[in-house]
C-alpha cells in the first residue's frame, strides 16, 4: 500500500478533491497518535542533529547552569498547546558531556541535582502556571513522550511539572533498554516540616521504607545505603537592629555636620577602620559575606547510629570545602545606593571646575551682589560654622610636627603637578571633597576662610602648618603650594628679624662699645701676626656674632664707607678657603672664596617674570635685572671682605673666569717646568680682561667700586620676606577662579590616589599594575590643566568625568585587595586566586570611553567558587564567627553539623541503593543499564533519593528502576 503524502485532518475538510488522490493513514487517524508522532519527529530530528549541531542551529545556553544548552519545540493538541524543552550539556569542544553530579556541581539544572539525570526533555503547558493541575492529564501527556521517546530508541528521561507550582513538583519516567524503566517523582513541604524528618535517622528512614516493608523495625535491622551530603553555610548578613542603629548615628552626625569624613562620632568599629581613606569615608565592605560548601563524599551506611553519628560530626571532618565569596551589589551595579567615595567626590569637584568660568573671583561665588551666586543658592547649601570651624581646626591647629612628605608616593606620583599628599594645600583640597557636597559655592566659602586664616599666620608671624620653612622650592609642584612653601620661608625670617631687632633693642650702648673694643684688639693683634696666619684663617669668628640684623648692617655700611683702611690693616672676613693656587694680582696672597647668599628662591611665575625680563631686554645692552644686579652686588661684597686686597680683576677671574684672557709674553723663554698661576717666576699671570668688561661704563666695575666690602652674614637679605609674602596673599586673594579650581583637581586627584596607595592588599601583583595604569592615565588627561591653558573646556571636562569613571574602577578594587587581604592574613593564596579571578571580570573595563558598554559589562559580577585545601581551613572557619545575642535567637537550631554555631542554611543529601544485574536472568539489558548506571562496575541503582532543604524547607526527588 502506497502513499504519497501524509494526510491532513484539516485539509480534508476544506479539499475534497484532493481525497480522490489519496486515502488515510489511519495508525495516524486519532489526535493523541498525531501528537506522538509530532514528539517523536522532533526527537528523531534532535538526535540525528547531535549536540554540536544544535548548538550551530541556535540553541540556547542557560545562564545559570554551566555547559547546558536548551532547544524547544511547541507542540500542539486539540485542547492545549505544550513546549518540549531538550536539554544537553556540550563541553569546550562542542559535544556532549557527564553532569559532574558525582562532584556536586552547583552549576547543574535543578532536575540534574534531583534525579541524577545527564541529558533530559521537560515537556510543560504553555500556560501562566506553566504546571499541570489534572492528574490523568500528566499521565497522558508522559506516557505520549514515553511512546515517542521508545519508538525512536532513546533513553533520554522525561519529565512534565504538576500540582502547584510552589511546590516544584516533578514526574517523569525513562526507558532504559528492553527490560527496565526509570519513574521520577519530586515534591516539596513548603512548612511544618515533621521534626523526624528535620534529622538524617529520620530521612534514612525515609528512604529505607522505599524499598522494605513498612512494618520491618528499621533499628534492629542493617541496610546498606550508600550517603553523600552537602551542607551550604553563609555568614550573617548585616543585622537590621544595628543598621538602624547605625543610621540614627548618622543622621544626627549629618544634623551637626554636612560633612561626614567617617573619623569623628563614630562608636562603631568598621572594618575599614585601619585603612589609609577612613579619614575621609567609610567604604562599604564589598565582601558581604561568604558562602561555604562542605561535602561528605560518598560512604556506606548501615543504619540510624551512624546517621546519628553523622549530625554531629564537625564540618572540619569533611572531605572537601568549597568556598564563595558574596559581593556586594554596589560593585556591579552604580545605581544602587548613593555613593560616597573618592571617585564620587572627585566627580564633584569636575563639575565645580566647570562652574568656575562664570566668575572672576572666588567672592563672586558667595557675595550677594553677584547674579550667580542667586541661582547657586536655591541648589547648593553651605555647611554650618561647625563643619567649617572643624576643618580649620584640622588644617591649621592640630600639631605643629612637620609631616612625612613622602607618604603614599608614587613613584609617578611627582609626574603630576600637584602637591604632596600631606601638604597643606593638598589637605585642603582632600577636605574641599567633603565639605558640604564639594559645590562650587561651598568650595569658594572654604577658600575664603583658608586664606583668611593663611593671613593670621602670616600677621602673628605664626608657623604655617603642614609645610616646610627651608629648603628650595619644588617647581615640579603646583603655583600654590610653591607659594605657601615661599610664604613659610618668608614668616620664618621675618620671625627671625623680629627677633633680632628685640635683641638689639634691649642690648645696652655699652655692649656694642665693648664689642667695638674687643674688635679693635682682635684687629691689632692679627695685624702683628705673620702674613702665613692670615692665609690659614678661614673667617673671623667674632664678627659672626651679629648676623643680617638691619640696624646694624646699616651702621656697619656707614662705617666702612667713611674709614678708608691699608691693605695691611684689612681683616679678611667671611672666608670658605683659598681656592686652588690662585693668587691675588696686586698683593700677591692667596685668593680666598668667600661665603656668599643664596640665591633668593622663586616659585615658578617669578621664574617666568624673569624670563621674559631677559627676552625684553636682551643680552647685548649688558643690562642685568634688579635681581642679578643686587646677587652681583652681594657677591661682590663677599668677595671684598673675603679678599681685602683684591681687585676688579681679581673678581672676574673667580666670578666670571670667561671673561679673563690670559696669555704669555713673547720674550720670556717657557720654563722647563709646570708653570702654575700662582707661582712666582711668572708673576703676575699674564692676562686681561675681556673685550666686554672692559668697555667704557661698564656695570660691573662700577658695582664693584659701589659695593662695599661686607661678608654675607652682615649684608642684607636677597629676599625681601615682607614684600615677597604681602605678594603672595595676594596672590592668593585675587586667583581667578578656574586657576584655583585647576589646581584643586590636580592636587585632589593626585592626593586621593596617594591616599589609595597606601593601602596594604598583599602581593597581588595586578593591583600595582592597575594603579600605575591609573596615574600614567591621570597625567595624560591633566596636562591640559597643568599647562594652566584650557583650549578646548567642554572636551577637558568630559575626559575628566572619564577618568572619575576609571578612578571609580581603581578605587573598587582596591577596596576587594584590601578586604581580601585583611580576611586571608593566614591563607594568601586564596586571597590571590579570588582577587585574580574578580579581576579577570572587572579590571579588563577600564579605561573604556563609552558608558553604555562599562554599564552592559558590568550588569553580573560573581566570583568564581574556589577550593580550601586542609591547612587553609581555619582561617575561612574565622570567617564564621559566632552569632551575636540578637542574632541567634531568631534561628532554631534544629538541624546538626554547626560550624562555629553557624547552622547550615541547605542541607543536600543523597541516598541510594542498588542491586547486581546478574541475579537474575530478567536482567536481560544488563548491558544497557551498566552504561547508563552511575555505579561502577555491574551494579544498578535501584533507589535513588535526593534531599534538600532546612528545617522549615524540605524538597525530595525519589527515582526508581524497575524491570517492567
């Protein structure tokens, strides 16, 4: 009997020509026939594919659940539509693999975890349920899928949902050869757990009576069942009592204070407390907690004692631990919560920066008058004088003990034109992060108290804190904190001179008589000696009593303009040692250096006011400054006092060595030894002075014949303290707004990266790396700033809001580095492992420009679970530390295996039992079942039972194998 095509019920109903044609199949005449034909089609199509296929046609990969893919097909009945879901797992190389039950795999699908199956149809209602509530419907519909799975030879399980869908309940049933068939059943007790089933005598029980008489006293009889568990514990979470606590302490700080740096009115101990940011904030830890897996492996028991035994083993007693770490969801997710960090603050001050082209002084920002400031009112709030009075107080009046300048540094830290991080400006700016919400307008408040207090110090002549009085000026550094440096230097001499002159004042006529007396006698006494003695002395001792006092350098000056001495009543004063073998021109003595003053410091726009002098006016007039006019004049007065006998000549060929041009004569024959400039067969040296020196009016000998013949000690100072410190506040009186905000973002950026720097995270070698990265990242963005030149501001502000986002990155690991660290003190290499596998996830986003993509890379971040080895397991135990009061009263414990009073919040178990296929001669696919079988070797498991769960929570999935 032929045919040509498979008929249509439908067609036949609307074609009746078509009928003519052809006659009915009628083994297909039925609906139900039809729908298992449908099945089996699709099931053979399946097979042929293989998984590897499947996967090419589009099969899709849970999420949940590691290497299991998933293909389904909709199926249609008379009365209802079904989905037929395949599910199969592949491995790297795209073909199928085992389940990894036998190891626990908690990446398995739920069905995997309950009937040990590998490979499986489910087979469900397309229905909001999604579950079958009629019981002979379930059984319809299974035994459909059975007939169509046998028919076209496979031994994939099937199963269908049913009852309520709370309960998660399951049938199902697989063939298993020609001989025995596999049933499922799964279910679940959502409350009021029998206490007999809440311990494992009670649940060994349980499964027992599956397979002997219910009437069989189980305590006086031995039945082999093979056990395995698995026990689930997490750490408390954080508890509610004491976060409500923790708010009411925070609210009423904010209620004092808009500014909550998490260092004051804190009773409670954080685990951040020790970290390098606690000063400013108090980080979420990002580890909320840690899950910890404890399995028994699989052992033999005989009967209740043992199970008894078994709940009140230790989990240290278990063969394998498995540890997960739980993160927190701010680390994935940017929106939950408000964030108070660094990178959120620095955010902030961009915007402020952004704000401080619309005014040319910081008063603008907060005076009445300006039209601006108007608007700024209605959206940003100045701190109370509190917050105000305890950030100066910090700034200015907390010790007097010069910091660590070197603290947190970087060894790229000096690449950015900032300050150091314990500086005063950069404990400004750190502050300025805080102080309100980092506003433009509570930024120009602060800094206009900043400077009033700057100027008190300057007025008392009180030391400026947190900065150097010595010392050179760091041009490296910003144009503020180069002038604070400088104004330090400058109230230090001026406290100097202040007291000097007091000294001088209260000193009697008396004393400066018997000091000129004393002089007088010194001077007659050196003049006796022999001239080798003057050329061994170095300097005057008694002369060094008085140093730059202006009264008396004053008088000093007078005095020796008027008395004009011989040469051989010169005193040499202010001397450092002859210099080589050079001679004096005219009295034939060794010529001495003499000690001279330093050159007067410059921050870097004096630097660039010189500059700009000298390309003024040029090198050809011969026209020095003010300033290189009076270095020159004090070198000159050094020189003379150091060298009475000394000539112009004798300057130039110390000073200025260029500008001498010696020679030999051409009637003297060379000696037939060296010949040296001082010796005495060629004296005088033979030579003259330049071509520019010695032009008509040249400057330099008439300076030389003003200056008057002073050493260093008693001349008066290069620098000017009063003028050069007057000229300083106001500089930082009148600083244009954007200036100050551009160095405030340098300075902050670099003082928060500091601050990170510091903190201990172990050797985790790519924590370095990343924070490098960081601060090659922010000197590529802030040149523009530090060229103190914006050409392009809109683009400048958007590459800053890009490296917040970077700094936001940086800054959450080394929140995970450190709190990793802080945990694993005795177990590094899990610290290590956790940390590289966290950052194998988060870290490869930085740097990335386009938002959209950091937030889809970003939407799940979940560690990997990592193993504990024997010695390592001490320190996680710690982890678990023992609940509090408050905490322990809300659970009942009334399940076994505590750790550290830790009750497990799931418990797995696994029974099952099996039978030897050779026993008897029914066992015909023995074969078939010794492939499919879980036992090693002839043996098959008869009785499966899984069990999980808590104590008010119990789930079990029984499986049978029956010859049928």
């Amino acid at each position: 009997m032929a045919t040509t095509s498979k008929s249509n019920p439908l067609e036949e109903d609307d074609d009746a020509e078509e009928e003519v044609q052809h006659f009915d199949d009628f083994t297909l005449a039925s609906s139900w026939e039809r729908f298992i034909s449908d099945i089996e089609a699709t099931c053979r199509q399946w097979l042929a594919d293989g998984p590897k296929n499947l996967v090419e046609k589009g099969a899709v990969a849970m999420e949940d659940s590691e290497n299991l893919c998933k293909v389904k097909y909709d199926l249609k009945n008379v009365t209802k539509s079904y989905c037929m879901e395949f599910y199969f797992q592949i491995d790297n190389n795209g073909s199928s693999q085992q389940a990894g039950i036998g190891n626990w795999n908690s990446n398995s699908h739920d069905l995997q975890l309950c009937f040990g199956v590998k490979d499986f149809l489910l087979i469900a209602p397309q229905s909001a349920s999604g579950v079958l509530l009629d019981t002979p419907e379930s059984s319809k519909l299974l035994s459909s899928v059975a007939i169509a799975l046998s028919n076209c030879g496979s031994l994939w399980p099937a199963f269908v949902p049913v009852h309520d869908p709370s309960r998660k309940a399951y049938i199902g049933i697989q063939n298993m050869g020609t001989v025995f068939t596999r049933r499922f059943e799964a279910d679940r007790i959502g409350s009021q757990v029998p206490v007999k089933l809440m311990h494992l005598e009670g649940l060994y029980e349980l499964f027992v009576s599956k397979f002997v008489y219910s009437g069989v006293d189980f305590s006086m009889h031995y039945f082999k069942v093979h056990f395995m568990m698995r026990l689930t514990y997490q750490t408390f979470p954080y508890d509610e009592e004491d976060e409500e606590n923790d708010m009411d302490e925070l609210m009423d700080d904010k209620a004092d204070s808009a500014e909550h740096n998490g260092s004051e009115s804190r009773n409670k101990v954080h685990w951040d407390d020790d970290c390098p940011w606690s000063e400013w904030y108090s980080a979420e830890d990002p580890l909320r907690g840690f899950e910890l897996v404890v399995t028994w492996a699989d052992r033999t028991v005989e009967n209740t004692l043992e199970m008894a035994e078994l709940e009140n083993a230790s989990p240290h007693e278990a063969e394998k631990w498995i540890l997960h770490p739980i993160l927190s969801p701010y680390l994935s997710d940017p929106s939950h919560g408000k964030r108070i960090d660094f990178a959120s603050q620095l955010l902030c001050l961009v915007e402020a920066l952004d704000m401080s082209f619309t005014a040319q002084f910081m008063e603008d920002f907060v005076s009445a008058e300006n039209p601006s400031s108007e608007n700024l009112k209605t959206s940003v709030v100045i701190p109370p004088p509190t917050v105000l009075d305890r950030v100066v107080k910090d700034l200015f009046h907390e010790g007097s003990k010069l910091p660590d300048f070197t603290k947190g540094e970087h060894r790229l830290s000096r690449a950015l034109k900032a300050a150091p991080l314990e500086s005063l400006f950069t404990q400004f700016c750190l502050h300025s992060l805080w102080f309100g919400n980092c506003n433009i307008r509570a930024i120009a408040f602060l800094w206009i108290e900043f400077v009033r207090e700057v100027r008190w110090c300057w007025e008392e002549t009180q030391p400026l804190p947190k900065m150097p009085f010595d010392g050179s000026i760091d041009l490296s550094t910003c144009l503020i904190n180069q002038k604070l440096h400088l104004l330090a230097i400058c109230i230090e001499k001026k406290r100097e001179m202040n007291e000097e002159f007091l000294d001088c004042i209260g000193s009697e006529d008396s004393s400066d008589a018997s000091v000129s007396m004393e002089e007088h006698h010194k001077v007659e006494k050196k003049t006796n000696k022999p001239s080798e003695a003057d050329l061994q002395r170095k300097r005057d001792s008694s002369i060094a009593e008085d140093t730059s006092n202006r009264l008396r350098f004053e008088r000093k000056t007078e005095h020796t303009n008027s008395v004009n001495q011989s040469p051989t009543d010169a005193i040499r004063r202010g001397s450092a040692g002859p210099v080589g073998t050079m001679m004096l021109l005219k009295s034939h003595q060794r010529l001495h250096a003499p000690f001279t003053q330093d050159p007067p410091l410059m921050t870097e726009d004096m630097h660039e006011e010189r500059l700009q002098a000298v390309e003024a006016f040029g090198d050809s007039l011969n026209v020095p400054g003010q300033l290189e006019k009076d270095i020159l004049l004090s070198d000159m007065s050094a020189f003379k006092a150091a060298n009475p006998d000394a000539v112009f000549e004798d300057f130039i060929r110390w000073h200025s060595p260029g500008d001498w041009e010696s020679f030999e004569h051409e009637d003297t024959e060379p000696s037939p030894g060296p010949i040296t400039e001082g010796s005495k067969d060629k004296w005088p040296p033979r030579g003259h002075l330049s071509q520019r020196m010695s032009d008509q009016g040249n400057l330099w000998r008439k300076s030389w014949n003003d200056a008057p013949a002073l050493p260093a000690d008693d001349q008066k100072p290069l620098l000017d303290p009063n003028r050069e410190g007057e000229k300083i506040l106001h500089y930082l009186e009148t600083v244009r707004p954007h200036q100050l905000l551009e160095q405030m973002v340098c300075t902050a950026f670099r003082g928060s990266a500091d601050t990170l720097n510091q903190t201990n995270y172990g050797d985790m070698k790519q924590m370095a790396s990343k924070l490098e990265q960081l601060y090659l990242i922010i000197k590529f963005t802030l040149g523009a700033l530090q060229r103190n030149n914006l050409p392009d501001r809109a683009a400048t502000v958007k590459e800053l809001r890009r490296i917040c986002v970077v700094f936001e990155k940086v800054e959450k690991l080394i929140t995970v580095a450190a709190s990793l660290h802080r945990k694993f003190l005795g177990a590094s290499r899990l610290a290590q492992v956790v940390f590289t596998d966290f950052f194998g996830i988060y870290g490869p986003t930085m740097g990335m420009s386009s938002n959209d993509e950091e937030n889809k890379s970003r939407t799940d971040i979940e560690v990997s679970r990592q193993e504990v080895t024997l010695r390592e397991r001490q320190v996680v135990s710690n982890l678990f530390s023992p609940p509090s009061a408050n905490q322990s009263w809300r659970k009942v414990l009334s399940m076994g295996n505590l750790l550290n009073g830790h009750e497990p919040i799931l418990r797995e178990i696994i029974f099952s039992t099996g039978d030897n296929v050779n026993n008897g001669i029914h066992y015909a696919a023995a074969a078939d079942v010794a492939a499919t079988s879980a036992r090693k070797g002839e043996e098959i498991e008869t009785h499966r039972m899984y069990v999980s769960g808590t104590s008010n929570d119990l789930r079990v999935a029984l499986s049978v194998t029956s010859c049928d």
